[in-house]
C-alpha cells in the first residue's frame, strides 16, 4: 500500500443561478488602501443595485477586513488564496475604485474559465480608472478574455446596455470603428524615408534601456520580453535601484545644492515646510537633487539612452520620490549635471525617462527622441496616466476633456511658463511616505501626438493618434485638479476622432505617452514619421482616431 501524501483537491461550489461574484483589487501599501476604502464601498453598492436591478446577486468572493480597516486584496498570495475557493465558471466582475496592483489577480484570472467582466468607477477622487485600464492591459498581454464597462453612478443607459449583454452573452462589444491598421504608402514620402532609415540606424546602432528594477506595482504589461524587444533593436541593461542609492550617496552636497540653486534661478518654486512626514523639506529636495545626478552618472556609465526608475518599490522606503528627478531628465533645458571626472553629463539634451519602468513608454520615448530631434522639434516626452475626464461645455468648447495627470514626470517645456509656471509640492503621504517634490504644472496649449505601445498576441504594437492640448477657464482647472491629486501636473486634452467610449474600450495600458509639436502640420508630420519607424522596426502599428493622406 501507498504511503505518499496524496493531496486531495477540494470539489468547489459552482456559483448559485443568477449569481455574480466580486473581487476588490487594490493596493500592496496599507495606508493607500484604508484611505480608498469608502470609494470602494461606495462603487460596490450601486454596482451590486445595478445588478439588483437585472435580477443578479452580486456575493463577494473575499470578506471585509476590520483588522486592516478595507477589503481589498492586498497581495499576490492572499489573490491566489481568494481564487482557490472560487469555482473555475463562475461568473466575475472586478470592481476597481483604487489603484490596484495587477500581479495580485493574474495568477487567478489567467487560470479562470467563466466570464471576466472588469468595472470602474468614473472618477477622478483615486485612480481606480487608471487601475483598471491597468488590469485590461495585463489580461490583454496574457490572453486572458474579458470584458470591461465604467460608469459615473451604474444608471446610464450606456452601462446599463452593456452590462444586459454581458448578462446575457458573457461578452461586451464596444465600437472600435476609430481604428485602423497603418499603411505606409499613406505617409508622406519625407516622413517615411524618415521613419524608415531612422529604424534601420536604430538596428545598426542598438539602443539601451537602463531599466532600474522591473514590475514596478504589478504593472505586468509594462514589461517587455527580451525576445519583443531585441529584434527592433532596443536592449536593456538590468540595473539594480540599490545601485542608484549606493550612486546618490556618492554625490556630495555641493554638487546637489548646485542642481537646486540652477531651479531656484530658472523660477521654479518649492513649496516648503519643516514637517518631514507632512511638508517638503530643503532635505528631501537635496536628495532628490542627489537622485538626479547619480541617475545620470548611471546612464552614461552604461551608455543608457533612456531609463526608468521604478522607486514606489523598494526606493519608497529610501530616499524622497523620484518624479522631480524624472521631469527633470525629461526635458532638454535642465540643470548640468557632471561626471566624477568634470564632464556635463548629456548636455543640451533629453535623457528620456520612462515613469515606473514602463518598458512600453520606454521603447516609445526612444523612437519620439529620435524621430523629434531629426525633425528639428523639442524632444521631450512623457507618459501620463489616463486619470479622468468630463464633457466640458463654455469658451467655445463643446466637448469631452480628458485629464491626463502623472505624478510629476512632466517635462518643464511642457508647461505653461516652463519653470517659472512650475511649482514642486509634496507627495502625499499617503503613497510616498519620505515625500520628495513633485514636477507640477499645467500642460501649455499645442498639438499633440499620443502612442502607447503594448503587448498582445506575443507582439508588439502600437497604437497612436493626435490631440489638442487646451486651455480651460481657470476656476474650471481648479476644481477638476480638486477631484484628482491636486499636487500632480495636468494637462487637458481633445483626442481627435476618438471618443470617451471609444478609447477606454481600446486602450491597452493606465499609461500614454505624449510629445508636442509646432503646429498641427507638423504634428501630422510627425505621427506620420513616427508610425513609419515603428512599422519598419516590426510593430503591429494602428492609427486611432486618425488618417495619413500623402
């Protein structure tokens, strides 16, 4: 007779008929995710009415923890544990009001077989949009089929709509008429022969992503596989974030407080206070002053073209948050920065970064750096998050505005005023625990091109499209700055032929790269250039929103 322990796999439950069960994602960090909680609970009631209503019961799959003050899952062990006792066809929905870290439920929906139905919250109070665009963007990496709906209060006909056919057929459709594969004998004949050779130099002369630790907040598709990435000619350099500290506390105090003096002349202002775990200190802007240096002595130690720091791991519990050093490293006017040796360290321009080591905005940032600087236009680029928007009508204005926010990555040539229209605060508490000033500002009026790269179907894509980076009443700018994190830059943009609907259906990430141009001719030029680098670099390329007419 056998003596092996021969586990035993528990029969689950199937879910009851007309029956739904509910996952809360949220953060790994305790303080963000007790402060969220009442957004959560609130999302969840009018969810479970809405439901009510088509005659579903919507049963949480975990309980409320009063303990931790929040029922979120807070952990990747703790998502596995969950999705152990939910049966495999049970139908789903994913309700997100916060930011959430992805990697928590992948390990459960990868493996789930019924129907996944992935809901936000329309809001800008926490980036529960932003978290669940997040979700959809590691689902779509993985294969993992879903669906995904939003809403304001869950009583537009909108939502109600689709939620009826996810009832009914387990799937919802969404328009994606705005979409269209890119044909490069559309391009302007210049803008393609620039594009192209401009690719063909980049496999010659491979680039270099100086990648500071990797996953940064589960964000699974913001990593790119080596396999993706090298045949385009981009490579990365593994990096440790424990070297970037071990390099800051190599630069000396006079060297930062020459980074600061350089802000304090350009007009730029700090917001300070004496307070170190409520107010931005001198000392946690010298830090960040060290951060910058040390980053750029990295680089060019490796000859890095762009880097991405992840910090809200790991450097969170260190030294001041990073967003100052990484809008700073994005803009071509900046503070010089030196070698041990006395060189100016990528003088005169952009050491593009790329915010939380999204890898997607990295491969970006490389191809925006060159395709702008071989056009003669300004170079700086960033991601921002897709935080929240409203239909803004006044001013001539009868339109949906989004607001695009990042947590002070914002290069300063992308704000109204530069560095004089710039002010750094302090970040909240709440996620950044050691503080650190933010890069914050309002994004100048201007065209606008927007990309983002993503994984899918074990390639890489792209999609890309233009807007109008607008101007709003100033009471306005107020008070939509009040319902998102009012410490962070902003910018209010149109999305050209592309609707509020359209584009949240379609986006495959929380992130958006932008760059501006001179004019719309110019804009369009550049679209045009950059989608031609990236279709002979290898991407899948979709222009959204917008075509190229020769």
């Amino acid at each position: 007779m056998s003596t092996y322990a021969i586990p035993e796999v528990k029969e689950l439950t199937p879910a009851a008929v007309n029956e739904v069960m509910l996952v809360a994602n949220g953060d790994l960090r305790q303080s963000a995710n007790e402060v969220c909680w009442p957004a959560q609970a609130g999302l969840e009631e009018m969810l479970a009415e809405a439901l009510r209503a088509e005659g579903i019961t919507l049963r949480r799959a975990h309980p409320f923890n009063p303990a931790l003050k929040h029922g979120f899952i807070h952990g990747q062990r703790m998502g596995m544990e969950v999705f152990a006792h939910i049966h495999p066809d049970a139908p789903i929905v994913v309700a997100e009001a916060v930011w959430q870290y992805s990697s928590h439920l992948l390990a459960g929906l990868q493996s789930h077989r019924g129907p996944i139905l992935t809901v936000a919250n329309w809001s800008g109070q926490w980036p529960g949009l932003v978290g669940m665009l997040n979700l959809n963007g590691c689902l779509r990496k993985a294969g993992v089929k879903f669906s995904t709906l939003w809403s304001k209060d869950f009583k537009d006909e909108f939502f109600k709509r689709g939620l009826r056919q996810w009832i009914r057929e387990k799937t919802v459709t969404h328009d994606a008429s705005h979409v269209h594969d890119f044909d490069p004998a559309g391009a302007g004949k210049a803008e393609r022969e620039l594009g192209v050779a401009l690719a063909r130099e980049l496999r010659a002369r491979k680039a270099l992503l100086g990648v500071f630790d990797e996953g940064c907040m589960g964000m699974m598709n913001a990593i790119v596989e080596d396999s993706l990435m090298n045949p385009a000619g981009i490579y990365k350099e593994r990096v440790s974030q424990s070297a970037l500290y071990a390099a800051m506390r190599e630069v000396t105090a006079e060297e930062a407080g020459k980074v600061r003096a350089w802000l304090d002349a350009s007009g730029m202002k700090f917001v300070t206070g004496p307070d170190e775990e409520t107010d931005l200190t001198d000392a946690q802007i010298l830090d960040q002053c060290r951060m910058y240096i040390a980053a750029l002595r990295i680089a060019d130690q490796f000859g890095c073209d762009a880097v991405g720091i992840q910090y809200q791991q790991g450097l969170k519990d260190l030294v001041p948050a990073s967003d100052l050093v990484e809008g700073l490293l994005n803009n071509a006017d900046r503070p010089p920065a030196y070698s041990r040796d006395g060189r100016e360290l990528y003088a005169g321009k952009p050491l593009p970064h790329f915010n939380e080591v999204d890898e997607c905005a990295g491969v970006d940032a490389v191809v925006t750096n060159r395709v702008w600087t071989a056009m003669g236009l300004d170079p700086a680029t960033t991601l921002h998050d897709v935080r929240w928007g409203e239909h803004y009508t006044g001013e001539g204005i009868d339109e949906f505005v989004w607001l695009f926010q990042i947590s002070g990555a914002v290069p300063a040539s992308h704000l109204i005023g530069g560095y004089k229209g710039a002010v750094s605060e302090r970040q909240p508490p709440m996620y950044f625990r050691l503080g650190g000033g933010t890069l914050k500002g309002l994004s100048k009026p201007g065209e606008v091109v927007w990309s983002r790269v993503f994984v899918e179907d074990g390639n890489l894509n792209v999609d890309m499209g233009r807007a109008t980076a607008i101007a709003l009443p100033e009471e306005e700018t107020r008070r939509r700055w009040r319902e998102v994190t009012p410490q962070w830059p902003i910018m209010h943009a149109l999305l050209h032929g592309v609707t509020q609907n359209q584009f949240m259906a379609r986006h495959p990430a929380n992130h958006v790269n932008v760059a501006y141009a001179p004019s719309a001719e110019a804009a369009d030029k550049a679209l045009a250039a950059k989608a031609a680098m990236f279709h002979e670099m290898g991407l899948r390329v979709y222009l959204c929103g917008v075509t190229l007419e020769d």
